[in-house]
C-alpha cells in the first residue's frame, strides 16, 4: 500500500502505564522479552510480555519517562489490565510502583514531515512505530495534539496499512495461545542474549528447534472481507484461521495463521462452509 506524505493519525494509547521507583529498571529487564539496556541510546524498545510457556500475553513500547529511574510501558492493542496483572503478578519484594495513566494520554502518528504544531510544548514521549512500510513517528501528551499539516489516516486505512506490512497487532493476530515465533515477532522483540526473563527458556529452545508448526501470513480475497476466527480449508482439509482483515478496492487483505505441515503452495485456501477463495501471498 503506497503512502502519500505527509499524513497523520490520531490515537488513544489502549495502554500506557507509568513504572518507577528504585528497582524499576531491573524488575522491567527480567520481565520484558527484549533487552532494555538498548535505551541508553535510544528512544523506545518494542517487545513481548510472554507467561511462562512463551505464549504473547501482551505485547509493549517501554520509553523513558521524565524523571530518572521511571519508564512508561504503553500498546497500541493490548489492554491495560493485562498487562498490569502481568507485571503485578511477579512483584514481590521489588520497590517498585506501578499507575495506570491511560486515560490520560493522546497519541500522534505522523509519516514523514508532519509534526504536531505544539510538539515542543507538550510532547512527553516520542519514538519510531510500527505501523506500516513507511516509516513513522509516535508522539505522546497529556492532551488532545493539534493537527499537523497532513492528510489525516483513518483506523481502516491504517489497518489495511499495517496487514499489507505484515505487522501483527496484539493480541487479534497474535495472542495468549500463540508464540513470537508464529508472526515473526522473534525478529526485533525478542533479545536471545540478554539473560533470564519469563518465558526466556522457551524462546531459546523454539530458536535452536527451528520452524514453529504454524505462522501468520498474509492472504488477499476478491470477496467480502472475512471476520476473525473464520475457518480455513485447503482441498477441504482444515488449514488455519483468518485473525485480521481490511477492506481493499477489491475485496480484502488479511493476516491468518496457517498450519505449516499441511500448507501447499497450490491450490489456494477456501472458506470453509461457503468455498470463497482466499489467496496466500507471502508470511509474515
């Protein structure tokens, strides 16, 4: 999907917690799949919280806060209350404390030149997204951001922009019964060198086995786009399942997770029920 510039969009985080206190750094470092000591270059680290047999829970942007030894841990997707019980869950003699600021916060996506026009005013996190092919920015406040010189994105064009990237979202395409692995998220929100965290011994294990037994791809149909959980058929044998979708000028595009013993590069994958056709264009 081609990218006009510049454009922008508007977003409530659906998380965005603030986590400070003296054993702040160290308690997020052996909970979070990627390593945190990247922050001490950089604006933000993308990662996983994965339970104890690897499965995504939830997944986050952790940025620095203003003040020293506090982060806050924000989602696009993924709930406040998950991820908060996850990081409770495993507090136990850390001194550490953790508010839930969500309702609080705006969001600002912009791709290329566009900036918000109070970005030095009130603009208290920004850092790359992920959100697509083109590359974009992420910009945080504490009140609604004024709108910048752009073409304004709606939620359907970002989906459609993101599914057409393969960028899995947290959890529709990938959830608690799924691995990183199964949507390439072991790529860039997994660290294998960084040290214990949950589900670390897992993640280690599934890369020295190789290819998990299912992934996410993307797939396109000429039909009515289908709803998540829609069942999928190849020679009428069960394949795997649509997770998301965006309608197209020609029908849809979508990301399902497939069951790789059985996926063959011919014939295409049909509904089950109904034999729509859906086609597979590449994984994620």
């Amino acid at each position: 999907m081609s990218q006009i510039l510049p454009a922008f969009h508007f977003w409530r985080p659906a998380t965005w917690l603030h986590v400070a206190g003296p054993d702040a750094f160290t308690f997020l470092q052996g909970q979070f799949s990627n390593d945190l000591r990247v922050l001490e270059g950089g604006e933000s680290v993308y990662g996983l919280w994965l339970n104890q047999k690897g499965r995504v829970l939830a997944d986050s942007f952790v940025v620095k806060a203003g003040e020293p030894g506090a982060f806050l841990v924000g989602s696009y997707f993924s709930a406040p209350a998950i991820v908060r019980e996850r990081l409770e869950s495993h507090l136990i003699a850390d001194d550490v404390q953790i508010e839930d600021q969500t309702d609080r916060w705006y969001g600002l996506t912009t791709f290329g030149p566009a900036v918000p026009g109070d970005a030095g005013a009130s603009v208290r996190a920004f850092f790359p997204g992920r959100r697509g092919v083109s590359p974009s920015r992420e910009w945080l406040m504490m009140r609604e951001p004024d709108q910048p010189q752009g073409k304004l994105l709606s939620v359907a064009e970002m989906e459609a922009q993101r599914i057409a990237a393969g960028i899995p979202a947290v959890p529709a395409d990938l959830g608690p019964g799924d691995l990183p692995q199964e949507g390439g998220l072991d790529v860039g929100a997994v660290s294998f060198n960084k040290g214990c965290y949950l589900g670390q011994e897992v993640m280690a294990r599934l890369q020295s086995m190789g290819t998990p037994r299912r992934r996410l791809f993307r797939v396109a149909g000429a039909g009515p786009m289908l709803p998540a959980g829609t069942a999928l058929q190849q020679e009428g044998k069960a394949i795997g399942e649509m997770r998301s979708g965006a309608a197209t000028a020609n029908g849809f595009i979508g990301l399902a997770m497939l069951q790789l013993a059985h996926l063959k590069p011919e014939p295409a994958l049909t509904v089950a029920g109904n034999g729509q056709v859906i086609q597979v264009t590449a994984p994620v």
